[in-house]
C-alpha cells in the first residue's frame, strides 16, 4: 500500500465528530498497524498546524469485540509519540459508527510505552 493511500493529512480545523468522540467515545485498546516509517516519508520537511493523519489499527474494545480501523491522530502524537506497528494505544471510537476512532494518548504516554521495559 502506497503513502498516498495510507497517509492522508488534513490541516482543516478539527472536525466536530473528533471532538465528539474524544470527549464521549468508549475507549478502547489498539495495537498500532502502520509502520512509522510511512508516516514520516509522507511528512517530511512538513510545516505548519498540528493537522490530522490516519494510521491502520486493531482496536480491541473493554467488552472483547476486535475490529480493524483507519485511526486519527495528530501529527504531533503519530511523529512524536515515534509509534511504531504492535504498540498498544488507547483510543476512543464512535459505537454507532466503527470508522471513527481517535487516538487519546498524548504525546508524553506514548513515548513511555516505548521506554517501558517488554
């Protein structure tokens, strides 16, 4: 899969259900799919607004059900939380509708999930 089909960046405003589904969403669990690598060859000398990027995840909700997802974040928390595929984020996804999913953690958290010890 190409960069172009997986990176897709908006500078826009943040959009209502964002905001929606990271105040009100059920979290849940996902294990990071795209690699990193990706993400930053689609951004590279990028500049500007902290705009929104897409990253491939399995999210696993607190009642067991699994379901793939195309994940928002934020630039800051995809190139500065470093993830990487098989970390383990929390997010927060839209229940009456499965393709809205938003990563919660900060920037901060994520780069301590990659320092704590396996």
């Amino acid at each position: 899969m190409g960069i172009g089909s997986m990176l897709k960046m908006s500078l826009s405003p943040t959009p209502r259900w964002i905001k929606d589904v990271e105040q009100n969403g059920q979290p849940a669990l996902a294990t990071v799919l795209s690699d990193p690598k990706e993400i930053i060859e689609g951004v590279a000398g990028y500049r500007g607004k902290n705009g929104w990027t897409d990253f491939e995840a399995d999210v696993q909700t607190e009642v067991g059900e699994r379901f793939a997802a195309t994940t928002k974040c934020r630039l800051s928390q995809a190139l500065g939380g470093m993830m990487e595929p098989g970390m383990k984020v929390n997010v927060r996804y839209d229940p009456k509708d499965r393709e809205r999913v938003v990563l919660v953690d900060d920037v901060q958290t994520l780069l301590n999930y990659r320092l704590k010890p396996q």
